[in-house]
C-alpha cells in the first residue's frame, strides 16, 4: 500500500475549518510549536483536545497522540482539502 502523502508534496489547508474524525489535519507540535505536523485526527476528547494518530505506526521519527496526549485546540491548524502536487513533479 502507498503512502497518503509523501515528501514534497503540497498541501492545501482550510483554516479554522470543522475538524471530524478521520480528517487529515495539520497541527503544531506540542513542545515545538516551531514545527508543523500532519496527522489523522481519530477521535475528539472531552476537554476539546483531539487525538491524533499517524497512519503509518511504524514509521522512523513518528510523533502522534500516543506520545504527547490529546492535542489542545489552540494547537490545530487547519484541515487538509488537498494534495498535490509541485510543478514539474508527477
């Protein structure tokens, strides 16, 4: 099976945008806000937060709920509505 997304690939996101379950989002980092995170968001907590899993477990380097917990609101970017991709690169 093929990856959802892979290196280089762009992506537009809709700000603010109603977040559901199964939505790809993009959110910061908790603890590196610096630094933009694309992930699946699997379910949403009481408090608000989301959990957000990547759909690739076993992946080198993956950061996910299941290392930092619920992810707070003020965190979450956007919602994914496309992929595509760069010009000259198919």
């Amino acid at each position: 099976m093929l990856p959802g997304l892979r290196p280089g690939d762009w992506l537009l996101v809709r700000r603010g945008a109603v977040v559901r379950p199964g939505d790809v989002v993009v959110a910061r980092l908790p603890g590196d806000e610096a630094r933009l995170i694309v992930k699946r968001a699997a379910w949403r907590e009481k408090d608000g937060g989301w959990w957000l899993e990547s759909d690739n477990q076993c992946a080198s380097g993956r950061r996910d709920s299941w290392d930092f917990g619920p992810l707070p609101p003020v965190l979450l970017v956007g919602r994914v509505v496309l992929r595509y991709w760069p010009p000259g690169r198919r």
